[in-house]
C-alpha cells in the first residue's frame, strides 16, 4: 500500500505532471494580469477615440502574456507594447 501511494506522489511529481498554470510562473501571472489591465484601458480608450494603434496594442497586450512564459522576456516584451503606442504617435 506504501508503495502505490510512493509510485502515485512521484508520478505526479514528475517532470511531465501537469500543473494548473502550465509552465507559468506566479511573476509570469502577475505580469500577466496587469498586461492584461493595461490592454484592457489602451481598448477603451482606442475604442472612443477611434485611434487604432492604441486599440490594436491593447488587444496585443491581451494575447502576448500567453506565449510568452519567461519573467524577462515577457516584462520586456509587455513594456514594448505599452511604449508602442506613444512611439508612433511620436514619428507619425
């Protein structure tokens, strides 16, 4: 009976047991929700304003936190596209 429970807890354990959050980190989900809050206020604000670049970035700011599980990558990547907006309003 010990054993079964020990063969249970380790399978479950194992490199290839899947988690509820995937391979996301509790940083990476954080991150995440805010990119998400951001997205969400750059849509409304496109939305009303009819400004396209802003309306597109928050839909961006919405899909990139799923693909992106690294904590660097997707800080850097989240902080691109809260710039992007301004940056192009800024050249064009």
């Amino acid at each position: 009976m010990h054993q079964v429970q020990a063969a249970a807890a380790k399978s479950a354990s194992g490199p290839g047991a899947s988690s509820l959050f995937g391979n996301f980190s509790t940083a990476s989900i954080v991150i995440g929700i805010i990119a998400g809050l951001f997205g969400s206020a750059y849509v409304l604000y496109g939305k009303r304003q009819g400004n396209f670049s802003m309306l597109f970035t928050g839909m961006a700011l919405w899909v990139v936190p799923f693909f992106i599980t690294s904590t660097l990558w997707l800080i850097l990547a989240c902080g691109a596209l809260v710039a992007t907006p301004f940056v192009v309003s800024g050249y064009f």
